[in-house]
C-alpha cells in the first residue's frame, strides 16, 4: 500500500514537471515568434524608407541638375559687356539728353526710342546678377544638404517630405528667374546693337566727332 501511496506521488511529480516543461517551450516559443514577427516589421518598414528616401535623392538630385543648367545659361551673358554697354548707354543718354535742341530723322528719332527703352531692363541685370547668382548657389547648397540628410536617414518620412517641397519650390523659383532674366537680358542686348549705331553717329554728330568718356553710373 505505502510503494503504491509513493508510486502515484512520484507520477502526478512527473506529470507536473512535464507540463511544466512543455507550458515552458511553448512560452519560450510564442515569445520566439513574436520577436521575429516585429524584426521583420521594423526590417520591412526600415526597407520601405528606404527605398523612399532613395526616390526622393534622385529626384532632389535631378532637381540640382536643372539647377546648374539654368546657371550656366544665365553666366552665357558677359557680365563685363552688360556693365560696359550700361555705362555707354547710361553715357551716351546723358550727353543727348542735355545736347540735342533740334529735330531729328524718323530713323534716328525711333532708334533713340529703342535705345532709351533697354536701359532700365540693362540697369535691372546688372544691379540683380549677383543677387540672382547668390540666390542659386544658395539653393544648390541646400539641396546638397537635404540629400545629405535622406540618405543618412536623418530625417522622418513626414520632415523629409516637408523639407522637400520647400526646397524644390525654391529651387524652380529661382530656375524660373534664371531663365526669364536671361531671355530679357538677350533681348535688350539685341535692341541695343540695333540702336546703338546711329545714336553714336548722333552724339559725334553733337560733339565735335568725338564719342565722349564713358561714365560709370552709380550701382542700384
């Protein structure tokens, strides 16, 4: 009777440790799964940025190119033949404005016309050139450093993407300035070559043959 009293103490012992064991593995593995599971979230969403920022780069990337061609477009125009036809024109206005008394031909009356009408847009260009240039380089250096910050992932999906519109608005802003400015300029260049002739012929005509010193005007 005690050998069959001890017999069953020792089985439900038994028992219990081996459901012990068993509750013990299956925690350890339920434990195991969800690990796992959340690695692979995190691995996911961390690909997922990614692969985001690395859409954003390029695009950023693409948006610096266009950037630079509308620099290079722009610095196309001599700024040193802008400021010498600027002093001309500036010059040669004054002397015929303080000079000319009599009527003149219907030629030369519509190229006084025309070459009046380029000076402000030639004052314009060289008092903003710089500005425009500093604006631009100013662009480029931050979207240098906002791709700095998206490939480092120093940034979450919600500031990059922020940061991101600002910049390129700004950067097409200033893409579009480049370009308007650099037409506009073109143009007055050319209606100033076209002017310029025969209001030289007037003011050597008003001066004894001579072309007077070109004056310096005073920067904006």
């Amino acid at each position: 009777m005690l050998f069959k009293i001890l017999y069953d103490l020792l089985s439900f012992v038994f028992a219990q440790l081996n459901l012990n064991l068993i509750f013990n593995a299956l925690f350890m593995k339920f434990w195991f799964l969800i690990i796992i599971g959340c690695s692979s979230i995190i691995s996911f969403l961390s690909c997922k940025n990614t692969l985001s920022y690395n859409k954003h780069v390029k695009e950023l990337d693409s948006l610096k190119i266009v950037v630079l061609q509308a620099i290079d477009n722009f610095k196309t125009v001599d700024s040193s033949t802008c400021i010498n036809i600027y002093a001309k024109h500036y010059t040669y206005t004054q002397f015929i404005n303080s000079h000319l008394k009599d009527t003149v031909t219907k030629t030369i009356a519509e190229n006084l016309q025309i070459f009046s009408s380029v000076g402000l847009g030639i004052a314009d260009y060289v008092s903003m050139r710089s500005h425009l240039l500093l604006e631009a380089q100013l662009s480029l250096t931050q979207l240098n450093a906002l791709s700095h910050d998206l490939k480092n992932s120093s940034l979450d999906n919600d500031e990059a993407i922020e940061f991101i519109n600002i910049e390129r608005k700004g950067a097409e802003k200033i893409i579009e300035e480049l370009k308007i400015n650099t037409e506009r300029i073109r143009k007055h260049l050319d209606l100033y070559n076209q002017a310029a002739p025969a209001c030289e012929d007037l003011v050597k005509q008003l001066n004894a043959g001579i072309l007077p010193p070109i004056i310096k005007p005073e920067n904006k």
